[in-house]
C-alpha cells in the first residue's frame, strides 16, 4: 500500500473548492420530482375509465424511464460519494489506494452515460405513443411526420448507445486509464489494463448529444402543429400550445448541456471537477423530460379538481343527460374512440355499452365551436344517419364521407349529449 500524494501550495489554496453540496442537494431533488411525476402520470390513467381497463404502451414505456431515471440519478450520487464534485489532486490525496477512488467515479459515471440513452429513447417513445393515441390524425403528413420522429429516434438511439459504449478500446479503459495516467499499478488493476479512449473529446461526446436536440425539436413540434390546425377559440389553443410547448424546455437543457460540454468541461486535466456541470444539466434534463411527458396527463386532471369537477359531480340528469367523456358511469360507454392508433378512412369506430350491448344512438349533440366565428359557441344536433348514408347502426365510419378533410381528430373533454332514437329521448 502505497502513501497518497500530498498537495503543493497552488493545490492546497484550491483544495476547499467543492460542488458536492450542490450535486446532493440538485440530485435529490431531481430524483423526488421524477417519481412524484410518474406516480402522478399513473394515477390519472388508473383512474380514468378510458384508460384504467387496459395497459398502455405509454404507461410502460414511462415505467420504464423512472427505473433507468432511479438507476442513473443513484449511480451520479455514488460517484459523487467517491470524488465527483472535487478536484483531482483532492480526490487523489485522500485516497490511500490511488487512483481507485478517481476510477471508481468515472466508472459510475460511464454507467450513468450508457443509460442515458437507454433513457432517452423510452421518455421519447412514451411522448410519441402518447401523441399517436391523443391525435387521431387524418392529416397524411402529420403521419409521415410521426413516423419520421420514430426512425430518427430509433437510430439515436444505437447510434448514442454504441458510442457511449466503445468510445474507449477497451470498453473498461474509460475507467481504468487513470492508472496509466498515474503511472500506478494496485491491487484494483491486477493487469494493468492499457488501450486508448481518443474518441472521449468533447467534440466527439457532443455529437449525440446534439442529435437528441434534433429529435427534441421533432417531438415539440408534433403537438404544436397538431394543436395549431383545431377549430377552437384562441384562448383554447394558447392554453394547449402553452401545455404542449413545456417541451421547449427540455430541448433548452439540451442547448445548455451541449455549450457546457464544449465550454466549461474539462475532460484532460481536472476530469472529476471539470464534468460536474454537464452532469447536472443531463440529470435535469431528463427530469425535466419526464415532467414533459407526464404533464399533459396530469394538468387537466388537476385542473378539473381545482374547478371542483371531479369525479363525485358526475351524474345524468333526466331533463339534461349530460356525460363527461372522463366521467362514464358503470353503464356507460366503452371509449373506443380514445384509444385507437392514427386513424385511417378505413377506420370503423363502434360504440358498445359495458354489457356488450350495442348502442343504437343516431343523434349526437354537440357542443362547442362548430366553425362559426369564436364569439358563436352554440350548440347543433347532427343527424348521423342523414350526414353519413353509410354509417351502420351500431358503428360509425371515420372516413371521407364522414369526417372533413383534412381536419385531425382529438380525444378531448369535451361534452356530448347522446339521444337514443329508439327510446324517442
């Protein structure tokens, strides 16, 4: 066992320098947010009818990103425990058996980097499924668009994954080389492990980085032109723009994350101080992207409880049956419609109730902006049957007969009065 180094009179004026508060103070936080946004998420799609019956893809693939966000956040905290977050020669100096502590941190943080776009890759599927069920999108290029996003992400994905993985050859020299930096041979490197790690400059580690900002705008972008093209009042929209634009601040932290990695960290001399930003800012980050995928589940739900209408105030009224599409009662619809794919003309839309019996409504009344001017908002009563000749009795056709070119089709709160013309009501 060998004496650790001791420090010279520059190092020992800077030795009190420190970000380890900052990093478990930013951690932890980050780690509680994380998992109050998910069992958020969760609980609204429980407890919706709509979505409490089945298992969405959505929902596991957010599962998901919370296990990798509880693998990621724990091993930046571990590495911090080793030395992250102090200068070299500090870590060193207090390290009997140096570099062990300098290695075991960047070995953590090399974990924390290869999980990162495992992560990624699920956050963005979760926002993409999620948007494919929400818009039910007649509109061909809004469709070319998502599919597009999905390429892309998937290729970032090995593309960001088989970087982080063989940046160095071998594999475990990202951690290893600072025995060779040190010119030090310990028990913890019994074979005294030599290889080269020249694609770790900061230039190279941008580059996937800078490809998720990409793909980042690609997914902010999908719900804003979706939501630009509704027929609602301005005020509708901006409240659905302001919901959906959250995601511009993810790809904020993405801008930041790439000039501090090309700015302020320095991966040669003073690795474990110098990287501490960037590693904030990744943690944040992805955070940052689970709010983002979790708040448009949440906000309306949490908003209907401020307003007082929860699921207590639902009820049918004889003089006025109205039904709230989140609030069915136990006889009530089967949201078909809610939970279909991207719809396409060929699309059949059945409406059953519970029981399985089939529900022969013709008239539906809706009410809302019906393309008049926005100060207009009463109320129509559209005849199924005579708008589209073809539509069956138990099922209507989402297509070209029945639906508005062009229009794009979304799972709303909107309220909808149903008159079953066998019953004369």
């Amino acid at each position: 066992m060998s004496s650790p180094p001791t420090l010279d009179r520059e190092q020992e004026a800077h030795a009190h320098e420190t970000l380890q508060p900052q990093l478990w103070a930013t951690l932890s936080i980050l780690l509680v947010i994380n998992n109050v946004a998910i069992a958020g998420r969760l609980w609204v799609t429980r407890t919706s009818f709509g979505t409490r019956s089945r298992i969405l893809t959505e929902d596991i693939l957010i599962v998901l990103s919370g296990i990798l966000v509880n693998a990621i956040i724990p091993n930046l905290m571990v590495a911090t425990h080793f030395g992250l977050g102090l200068h070299v020669y500090v870590v060193n100096s207090r390290d009997v058996h140096y570099p062990a502590n300098l290695s075991h941190t960047f070995r953590h943080v090399w974990i924390t980097m290869v999980l990162m776009s495992s992560f990624f890759l699920c956050i963005k599927m979760t926002l993409l499924f999620f948007y494919r069920r929400l818009f039910l999108v007649a509109n061909p290029r809004l469709r070319i668009f998502w599919w597009a996003n999905f390429v892309f992400i998937i290729l970032w994905f090995f593309g960001a994954t088989g970087f982080y993985l063989f940046q160095c050859q071998p594999v475990q020299y990202y951690f290893m080389r600072y025995y060779a930096w040190y010119d030090h041979v310990d028990k913890h490197n019994p074979e005294n492990v030599q290889g080269q790690c020249d694609a770790t400059a900061v230039l190279n580690v941008s580059l996937p980085v800078i490809f998720s900002l990409i793909s980042d705008i690609g997914l902010m972008i999908l719900p804003i032109w979706a939501v630009s093209t509704l027929r609602v009042n301005k005020s509708k929209k901006r409240g659905l723009l302001a919901v959906f634009g959250v995601g511009s601040i993810a790809c904020v932290l993405e801008l930041a994350r790439i000039l501090a990695l090309n700015l302020k960290t320095d991966d040669k001399q003073d690795t474990s101080y110098g990287v501490v930003l960037f590693l904030i800012l990744t943690a944040a980050e992805e955070t940052t992207a689970v709010v983002c995928a979790c708040l448009p589940v949440v906000a309306p739900r949490l908003f209907s409880r401020f307003r007082g209408n929860t699921n207590h105030s639902n009820h049918l009224s004889e003089e006025n049956k109205e039904i709230n599409t989140f609030m069915w009662k136990r006889q009530g619809f089967k949201r078909v419609t809610s939970l279909n794919p991207i719809a396409d003309p060929n699309t059949v839309i059945e409406h059953v109730s519970d029981n399985d019996v089939p529900l022969k409504y013709r008239y539906v009344e809706i009410t809302g902006n019906l393309g008049r001017s926005e100060g207009d908002r009463s109320s129509a009563t559209i005849d199924l049957s005579a708008a589209c000749p073809h539509e069956s009795r138990t099922g209507l056709v989402a297509g070209p007969v029945c639906s508005v070119p062009g229009a794009i089709h979304v799972r709303t709160d909107i309220r909808t009065r149903v008159m079953d013309v066998s019953k004369g009501s």
